[in-house]
C-alpha cells in the first residue's frame, strides 16, 4: 500500500517541476523578443543615420562646388543681401522641413538597401562673416547651413545639420 501512495506523489512534483520549467521557458523566451525588438530598433536609427549623415557629406561638398563655380556667392541659396545681418531665427531648424525642404533641395540615392525614404539635404545661406572678426567686405568667410535627413526601416527618422564655412578672397 506504501507503494502506490508514493507514485501518486511523485506525479503530482513532477507535474509541478514541469510547470515551473514552463513559466521559465517561457518569461526567458518573452525577454529575447523583447532584445531582439530593441536590437532592431537600434539598427533602424544607425541606418537612418548613416544614411542622413552620408546625405550631409554630399550636401557639404554640393555646397563647395557652388562657391567654387560662383562668381558672387552672396547669389547662392537665396542669400538677401552681402553683408546681411546674422539672427538667431537664421540659425534654427526651417519648419517646413518634415514637409517641403527649402529650395535649392536635392534628393540623394539611397546608400543603405534598408532604408525606406530617400534621404535628402538643404542648402541655405546664413550671408557671411568677416575673417578674423573683423569687418573688411574685401576678405569673406560665408556661412552655409546643410540639413540633412536620413530614414531607416519603419519610422526611423534622422536630421543632421552642419554649418559649412568657405572664406573667399575678393580679386579686388
């Protein structure tokens, strides 16, 4: 009689064990998703911001190339005037850049097979600086905004600003 009591109990542990190892297979399997969801979450924005970061290097030397094969680069991006005053509204992001970059606007080939929108930069003129602080309109340093947007998958978005200044010695 000792004997089939025993068996009876040991069901009953081993059924228990099996379903604490099943809450532990489980919680542990719940808590990989979750990793597995953030490591994709980690990668979007790195691919986003590869691809915005490589959009500003091609805005940055668009830039160059214009001042360089520009007569009067105070023309360029809509600069208003030659010697315009810098404010600090000049300096923040355009409002309407999730919606319609400013012109001149160019759109950039994707550099990442992931990436789900076109990344795109903006050139706009901040009007100039004199060299060395000083206000001599013969010697200019010109300041040019570059922005820059990036997407990775799913709504990974990236914006990127880099201000770009190109010091240009008048021939008079």
């Amino acid at each position: 009689m000792n004997i089939q009591k025993q068996r009876g109990a040991v069901l009953l542990v081993c059924l228990i064990m099996l379903l604490v190892l099943t809450v532990l297979g489980v919680t542990s399997m719940s808590g990989s998703t979750l990793q597995e969801r953030m490591a994709g979450g980690a990668r979007d924005y790195n691919v986003a911001f590869q691809a915005a970061e490589a959009a500003l290097r091609v805005g940055e030397a668009h830039v160059r190339q214009q001042v360089e094969a520009s007569v009067d680069p105070t023309q360029l991006f809509k600069a208003p005037t030659d010697c315009p005053a810098v404010t600090a509204a000049q300096w923040s992001p355009p409002a309407e850049l999730h919606d319609k970059p400013k012109q001149p606007a160019c759109q950039v080939s994707n550099y990442y097979g992931d990436s789900s929108g076109t990344t795109f930069f903006v050139c706009e003129t901040d009007g100039s600086i004199a060299e060395n602080r000083a206000f001599d309109c013969l010697s200019r340093t010109y300041l040019f905004n570059v922005d820059a947007t990036g997407y990775g998958s799913g709504d990974a978005e990236v914006h990127l600003r880099s201000t770009v200044a190109i010091a240009i010695r008048s021939q008079n």
